[in-house]
C-alpha cells in the first residue's frame, strides 16, 4: 500500500427538516483502468449540487456518500484492476480482508449500515470491456424473488429515462447461488439482506463510451423513484412504494424500556409482473391500472417480539397493510433485561433482528 487518501464526499441539503434522509452509496474506480465508471460519478456529483428541481429534491429527501475513488493508488501506478499490493479488491473481499481499501470499505458500511437511517441503495460503479451500458443484476436463486423483483423495478425505472442506452435488467447476470462475501454487494446480501438495494453499474470501457451526464441523470431519476423522492415522478407524499421489504435496527438500543422498530412492507405486488417485457408505447412511469393495483394491494404483516427461549412476548402488529414505511413503538415494561429477537413476517417475506433491553 502507498497510504494515499481516499475522500468521502457526503452531499444533503442540511437546512431542510425532512428527516431521517435517505442513504445512498456510491463507490467508484475500484479497477484504475475503468475511467468511464468515475466519469459517471462525477456527472451523479455535479448533478446533485445542481439547481434541477430533482437534485433539490434529492438533496432534502436523501443522504448521498459517495466515495469517487476507492483505488488511489492503482491509479497512480496505472495498473489495470489491482492496488498497489496486486490486488484485485473487488472480487477478494473474503481472500484479502487486510487490503486497506477493503478495510475501509467494509468498515464504511457497517458503521453506515447502524445508523437511525442505514444505506438503501449501494452502487459500485465500474466499466466493463464493450459498448454496453449495464447493470450487475442478481438471480431470484442467488437471492430471493422478491430481491431480484427490485433491482429489476430500479433497472427498468433507470433504463425508462434514458431510452435505448442501458441494457435490459437480465443483460448480465451475477451470482446465481448463495454467495461468499467476495463482493461488495454481496457483503451487503449476506449481512442486509434485502434492506439494501446493491447493483455494480458497468458503463463502456471503449473509446465510444459517451453520454456520461444521460447516464448519470437517468441514475439520480430511477433512485429518487425507488425512494419515493417526489422530483421525477410526483409521487404524493406518503403515497411513495418502498424500495423493498426490510426490517430495520431499532432505536436506540440498547433500550430502557421503550424503543421504536421501523419497516418497510412491499405491498403485495411488483411494477413489472412480466419479466424483460415493457410495451414500447406504455410510459413506464404511467404503468397499466392492473399493475398500479397489484402495487398498492395490502399484505399480511406480522411483527412479533420473542424472547431467547423462543417464547412470543409481545405482538406489535398483526394486520394487513399497505406498501410503506411503519414505526412501531415497543414498551417492555416488565420484562426482564436481556437480548430479544424480533421478527418481521410478510408473505414471503421474513427477517429477524436483536435488540438489547438493559433496566
Ligand atoms: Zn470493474
């Protein structure tokens, strides 16, 4: 290693009260010789300190911390994909966790990932050998249907803006099993779940490449439709579909007797039921009204608190509900101190998560 700096930009409009803002995180330049992918950055970068009414909007609705280069060094060196230890960092996560870029990586994430408002969409942001733009998508089978339902929901969002300049979702496939942790994204799988949205972004790495402020305004649009950031779509306020199903941390915890459990329902349907299909003559953002029905049908929800012997000691919601973001207060008057799990069921959805009670 040669200890050059790695800068973290953070970009939110503090003066506004809209909060907890949403987290978005971006990576770039992993592999030094992957330029286009930092040229897209800096295009996401310039267009959020812009005057656009999306960026204002994202600016008030979203947190972004975007870490334009992660590789420093192999930049400086000119190596193609390596650091300055010969080190691919992208794909050994597992193999090389010593690496100091890895380190901060990982060390980034899992300070960002417990905060009040943890990171929902992740984005490392590459280019690959071709003349295509794409996404990095997931198999159902390496994660759930439900997972690879929204990555193609924001893959599709992002392609609606900017037509014919984005590869359909399933261009390119990923891992289709359970994955060790050798990428970031798959960090995010194995320790999120579906909480967090993670997609490697592949723009050309060819002397073509072009277009890098379209690329990266279609980017900043498909995220402000997956969060419910009103700038592209004018979703009304409280009305916005939720990236995903996800069980969040509660807080504060540890806790003296009363903490707030947040989540998300997905509501009992997808925006594109019909995979890779997209009538050319349909605005995407005005999807047919069967789909617009599946989107805001109620899903059976279920949390429920138990204790380390697996007894249910307390049940906080058990009812149908619409897609959106709940806060579920939990009093545990009368309870002992100690770890409890709480559990969150939704259709096919589930995830269970500690919280930590000390009187
Ligand atoms: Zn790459």
């Amino acid at each position: 290693m040669q200890n050059r700096t790695l800068y973290l930009l953070t970009i939110q409009d503090t003066a506004t009260t809209a909060l907890p803002r949403k987290r978005v995180w971006i990576h770039a330049r992993t592999h030094p010789n992957e330029v286009q992918g930092t040229w897209v950055t800096n295009q996401i970068i310039a267009q959020l300190l812009g005057t656009s009414q999306m960026a204002r909007q994202l600016r008030s609705g979203c947190v972004f911390n975007i870490l334009p280069m992660i590789n420093p060094d192999g930049v400086e060196l000119q190596r193609a994909r390596e650091n300055a230890d010969n080190i691919d960092i992208e794909s050994n996560w597992t193999a090389v966790p010593g690496e100091p870029e890895v380190q901060t990586l990982r060390a980034m994430f899992v300070n960002l990932m417990s905060l009040p408002n943890p990171i929902r969409i992740a984005l490392n942001m590459h280019s690959a050998y071709g003349t295509d733009r794409y996404f990095v998508y997931h198999t159902a089978t390496g994660t759930t249907a439900g997972y690879a339902a929204v990555e193609q929901r924001f893959i599709n969002a992002v392609r609606s803006y900017f037509p014919g300049g984005i590869r359909p979702y399933d261009f390119f496939a990923s891992w289709t099993s359970a994955p060790s942790q050798v990428y970031p994204e798959s960090w995010f799988w194995k320790n999120c779940g579906e909480s967090v949205l993670a997609l490697t972004y592949e723009d050309m790495n060819d002397a073509s490449a072009h277009a890098f402020d379209s690329t990266a305004n279609a980017i900043l649009r498909g995220i402000a439709d997956e969060l419910g950031i009103s700038g592209s779509t004018n979703v009304p306020a409280g009305q916005e579909r939720p990236a995903t199903f996800a069980l969040e941390q509660n807080f504060p915890n540890p806790f003296n007797p009363v903490t707030t459990i947040g989540f998300r329902s997905p509501g009992n349907g997808l925006l594109n039921p019909e995979p890779g299909t997209q009538n050319p003559g349909l605005d995407p953002r005005n999807p047919e009204p069967e789909t617009r029905d599946q989107i805001t049908g109620t899903l059976h929800v279920k949390l429920s608190v138990y204790d380390l012997l697996g007894r249910e000691v307390a049940v906080l919601v058990d009812e149908p509900k619409e897609p959106g973001t709940y806060n579920v207060p939990f009093s545990a008057w009368g309870l002992s101190s100690g770890m409890y799990v709480y559990r969150l069921s939704a259709g096919r959805y589930a995830q269970t998560r500690t919280m930590l009670l000390v009187k």
